[in-house]
C-alpha cells in the first residue's frame, strides 16, 4: 500500500498580530482535514498518511518576483492607489 506523505508550507508568521506563528490547535486542524480529504478522495486509511507542517520564515518566502513581505507592501499600495 502506498503511503502519502503531504507537506504543508506556510509563512511563520501567526494569524493574528500578537502572534508569530500558528498555533497548535491550527496545525492539528490542517493535519485531520489533509488526512480525511485523502480517506474521501483516495481511499487512504487515515493511519497511513503522513503530514509535515513546515513554517518558513517570511525572509524565506517570496513571489512576483519579491520578498513576501515586500510584496505585499507594494500590492497594499497598489490597492491604496486605486482606491483614491
């Protein structure tokens, strides 16, 4: 029996402002609903998927061609922007 190994990337960084990273109960979440989508959608018991949970710091993370943090600065002023 093949078992699925599913790796889950996010940005360490906490879903609210006095956080810096997810919690616990979140990542414990992510791991029970990865793992019955793949019973639901592939007939993979439960006890023979594998998730990994990775946090990366933001310095790490990037696309459109910048940091994320810098990214998201300069699509926040392209909203400001328009918005005017």
């Amino acid at each position: 029996m093949i078992m699925p190994i599913v790796n889950i990337q996010v940005t360490r960084e906490g879903t609210s402002p006095e956080r810096d990273s997810i919690t616990a109960e979140e990542k414990a979440a992510l791991i029970k609903g990865v793992s019955e989508l793949l019973l639901d959608v592939l007939n993979k018991p439960l006890e023979s998927t594998f998730v990994v949970i990775e946090e990366v710091d933001t310095d790490n993370w990037g696309w459109g061609g910048l940091p994320a943090l810098e990214y998201r600065r300069k699509v926040a002023a392209e909203k400001a922007a328009t918005k005017e």
